[in-house]
C-alpha cells in the first residue's frame, strides 16, 4: 500500500513540477516508476506467500488465506475441464504437460476430474493443491521431468482424499 501512494504521489508531483523544472519531473518520474515496480514485487509475493500458505490446514485462521481456499473451490469446474482436456490432449505433440505421465495417470487424472466436476463438498486445501498442480510447472510432476512420476500419483490421491473427506 505504502508503495502504490508513493507512485501516486511521485507522479502527481511529477505532473505539477513540469512547469517548474524538466529535470525535476523526471526524476519524479522516475521514482514513480520505481515504486510501481516495488508494489508489484510486494503485491506478487505476498500473493504467492497465501498462495503457499493455502497449502496448511491451520492457516485457514488467516481471512485472507481462508478467501483464497474459496476462491479456489469455486474454479473446481474449471480444474476439472482443465484435467480432462489433459487427459484428451495427451498424445497431442506441443503440450507443456509431461504426456507420459499424463497417459500413465490417465485413470486418476479422469477420476479427480469428474470428482472436482461434481457438487460433493472438498476441502480447500484439496482444491487449492489442485490448482497449483496444474499451474506450478516447477513443482508440479506434471511438467517438471526432474520429479518422480510416482510424485503424480501422490498429489492426485491426496486431492482426491480431500474431496471424499469432507
């Protein structure tokens, strides 16, 4: 927040200072510039901290985290048309997804995504792993060919699990 009205100060100053000096706006400008690029570091990573956080049950105390987890459950029919057209695609060349897994897991994959595609409760630890499965390429053994295969399997079950629990 401190950084988003040191930009909107900086380039208010700099607008009124342009009749008073050039170099003086610029500079202005360029601190605005500055402060646009340091609130959105902090705006990303504080985004990514709840996003992570998500991942801890006990974290749920926290609203913000608790609002994403929701934010999360609510794109469930949205992960699960994701995983099918996975699953569809899989022999497709060009896909960022690593195919072999895919077609391994082709059973589990379909199975939590006709899972997330219904209406049964699921827990927001479950739809937000679920999530990071399918958008975090380094940690996810979906794209990343550095991660077991069995690290698939793993996450799947444990998002399924949440899904049956609760």
């Amino acid at each position: 927040m401190q950084a988003s009205a040191l930009a909107c100060v900086s380039a208010t100053l700099a607008l009124g200072s342009i009749w008073i000096s050039d170099q003086l706006a610029i500079v202005l400008a360029v601190a605005g510039a500055c402060e646009v690029v340091v609130a959105t570091a902090v705006f990303r990573a504080r985004r990514e901290q709840i996003a992570r956080l998500a991942l801890d049950p006990a974290a749920y105390a926290i609203p913000d985290v608790a609002h994403y987890g929701r934010c999360c459950i609510h794109q469930r029919k949205r992960l699960a048309v994701w995983l099918a057209e996975m699953v569809a695609d899989a022999r497709v060349p060009g896909n960022f997804y690593l195919s072999d897994r895919v077609a391994r897991f082709a059973r589990d994959i379909e199975r939590l995504a006709s899972e997330l595609a219904t209406s049964a409760p699921i827990d927001p630890v479950s739809a937000v792993a679920c999530r990071r499965l399918l958008t975090h390429a380094v940690e996810s053994p979906l794209y990343n060919p550095r991660l077991p295969p069995e690290d698939l399997l793993v996450a799947l079950r444990r998002i399924r699990a949440g899904i049956q629990a609760v």
